[in-house]
C-alpha cells in the first residue's frame, strides 16, 4: 500500500490509519448488535411437529421414492448425490404417498 507523506513527518497517515481503525470499530459494533437483535428473533421461535425423517444413506432410504425429469440418485459412504446428467433438465425426487395428502391438507386450512 502506498502512504502519502505530507509536511509534518507522517502526520497524514497517523490520520488514515486511525480513520480506518475507527471504522473498523463502528463496523464489528454494529454487526455485534445486529447479531445480538436476530438472536432475540431466533429465541422466539419454536418447532412444530416432526412428520418425516429420513437419513438418504441408502437405496433403502428412498424406496417407493419417485423421480421426475432425468435426475439420477446415487450413494457414496452414507450421503446421496442427485444430479441431472449433463444439466440438462430440472429435477425432483420425492415420496409422494406420504405428502400429497398432507400437502393438499395444509392448502385447506387456515393460517
């Protein structure tokens, strides 16, 4: 980084660089506070019911499972990998028979 010397010896760069240590300062302080204001936030909230769960570690996992579009599935040390050859299309892989019903349930209902 290149200083700018003036007159007094320096002086302008004391300036500089105390100007940035001061906004730095003001930065960390305001991000604190916005940190602290959605912790407020995030301790309001509270989870519903669990209604599926599912690991996705196996062919086993997502038996009666239904892709749409050309995705492919595969399994690899516990974790699945989905993609679509060569990003051609969009993709959707998903246990219809359990949520259609809910889903067209919570459509009905009121919020």
């Amino acid at each position: 980084m290149m200083m700018m010397m003036d007159s007094n010896g320096g002086r302008f760069n004391k300036l500089v660089l105390n100007m940035i240590s001061k906004t730095l300062w003001l930065i960390l302080i305001c991000f604190l506070w916005i940190n602290i204001s959605a912790q407020d936030k995030i301790s309001d909230f509270s989870k519903g019911t669990l209604i599926y769960d599912n690991a996705l570690a196996m062919d086993a996992d997502v038996m009666g499972w239904r892709m749409e579009g050309p995705g492919v599935i595969s399994f690899k040390e516990g974790w699945m990998r989905m993609y679509s050859p060569n990003e051609k299309f969009h993709h959707v892989f998903g246990v219809h028979k359990i949520f259609l019903p809910a889903l067209w349930l919570s459509g009905r209902c009121k919020t």
